[in-house]
C-alpha cells in the first residue's frame, strides 16, 4: 500500500496549477472538467488533483494498493460500520477503481487500486517523485490512529507529544495525525530525490517568492530531512528526501523519546518555524464530508 495523492478543490484551481506544474515541479497529468491532475517522476498516475470550487477543501487522501488489499479494507470498514461509498472506477489518469470511506472526524480517504500505472521517469533533481506522507489536523488523535490500524491495517511508528505516525509499508510513515482544535489536512509531503534536490527547491522557490514557513530541517520521528512552504493557493506543502525505511520489529517511539533540547525543533538546530503564519495555512483545507 502507497499514499497515492491528495484531492483539493480550491477558487483559481487554473493558477494553482500552473504553479504546481512550474516552479514547483510537477508534470501536466490531464484535465477532467475543472480539475487538473499533475504528476510526479514516480509511477503514479498522478499526485495532487486541483478543482475548481468556492472554498478551499480536501475531497480526499488517496491511498493505492493491489486489488488485494483494497477489497482488504473495504471488509474492515463494512465490519466496522464505517460510512463508505461502495467500489467503483474514477474517471481520472490511472483509472483507478475502489471506494472512499469516512474517517472518525468526517475525514475522506480514498483506497484504490491503479490499473493504468504510468511508467517512472528519471529522477530530476527539480521534480518530485512522488508523495510520502499526509499530515492530519484532528481534534482526537488516538481515535484516528485507532481507526487506521483497524480499518487500513497501518502500523503506528511513533509517537511524540503532538503527532501519531503510522506506516503503510517500510516508509516510517505514510500519515501522521496531528494534535489541533479542528480537522483539517496539515500539509503533504512531496518526495524529492535527495537532499540536494530539496535545497534546490529552497532557493527555487525563494526565486519565485514563495519563502520557508520552517526549515531547512531534519526531523526526528523518520529522520528525514524537510523544507515547509505556504503554497500560493493556501495550504502548506512540503519537499521532503531520506525517509527511514523500517521493519517489522521497529519499536514504537513515545513521547519521552522524542524531545528536544531547549530552543531546538529539528536535529540540526538551524530552522526557525513561523508558528503564525504556519498554523493559519494548516487550517485552510478542511475535508468535504461524504454525501
Ligand atoms: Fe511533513
């Protein structure tokens, strides 16, 4: 199983497109109506869809695995009582088919499986390859980490006072739930090649006035190394690189293991994190419920 892409419907979803598709690094995946599709240098279809809407909202984390483990999910939500839609195919690049379902906070996630996979590109030191993980805002986080194991069948990886990272293969985590006040996507997390690439993104993005919200960084919980921006369209975003693959026997973290020393946020002591405006941009795109 992969987190696959993030869903956004948003005002102007023409000019956040261009963005992603420019200086961002993203490559045109095709437009369905209003809403445009761009895609990494990975094998997925596409990463972030763009909707045309009159507010900001999330209308799902996507989720792709084989037929195997879709329908996997699906007999845990049925037994679990969740509120899901039933299986079918998305008209979208990849023509996926699967289902969406509710989280406990109204969250929507998507799990499908991708019949149309695209063939990898070389990596490029100016594009994504692909997501690594969703940040989740929610107001009870052990509610949602207790939905993930139940109903996705992810494993939790760590935990620190303000987040809970679950794992949905070998990559520390694939989604994190977020101590807040309301539900809400936090940010996602695009994959760079490596750690050139997301110091590159830095400046590029500084070039087209777009600066650091917080980094550059590395994290404790994955250790991987980070660069937060607000997007111009709302929202924070994320390039991130050397993400901790783990094992089975990879012990939970708890809190008391993941402190810093006074004035630190990150292992090298060099970010600064603009709270403010940072947690203005968290609280942009909440999730759209299901009908
Ligand atoms: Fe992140």
């Amino acid at each position: 199983m992969r987190l696959r892409s993030v869903e956004l419907e948003l005002p102007q979803a023409d000019v956040a497109a261009r963005f992603l598709a420019g200086a961002w690094g993203l490559l045109e995946a095709g437009k369905r109506g209003n809403t445009a599709f761009l895609r990494g240098t990975g094998d997925h279809a596409y990463l972030i869809s763009v909707g045309e809407a009159v507010t900001a909202g999330v209308a799902s984390v996507t989720f792709s695995g084989s037929n195997e483990e879709i329908a996997a999910v699906a007999q845990r939500a049925k037994a679990a009582g969740v509120v899901h839609q039933p299986m079918q195919s998305f008209d979208e690049p990849g023509r996926s088919h699967g289902f969406l379902l509710q989280g406990p906070e109204g969250q929507a996630y998507r799990f499908i499986a991708e019949t149309e996979p695209v063939a990898r590109l070389p990596d490029n030191q100016n594009r994504p390859v692909q997501l690594t993980h969703a940040v989740i805002n929610s107001t009870d986080r052990e509610a949602c980490v207790r939905f993930a194991e139940k109903v996705f069948g992810f494993k939790l990886s760590d935990r620190t006072g303000t987040m809970s990272f679950l794992r949905c293969n070998r990559q520390h985590h694939a989604v994190a739930y977020a101590k807040a006040d309301l539900c809400s996507l936090n940010h996602v997390a695009f994959e760079m090649p490596n750690l050139e690439a997301v110091m590159l993104g830095i400046g590029r993005m500084r070039d087209n006035g777009v600066p650091l919200v917080w980094g550059p960084g590395r994290h404790g919980p994955g250790n991987n190394v980070f660069a937060y921006f607000v997007a111009p369209f709302g929202g924070v975003i994320e390039y991130t690189s050397e993400v901790n693959l783990v094992d089975d026997d990879y012990p939970v973290g708890k809190p008391e293991d993941w402190t810093w020393p006074p004035g630190r946020i990150d292992q090298w002591g060099l970010s600064l994190k603009d709270m403010a405006r940072a947690e203005v941009a968290e609280r942009q795109y909440k999730f759209r419920l299901l009908n």
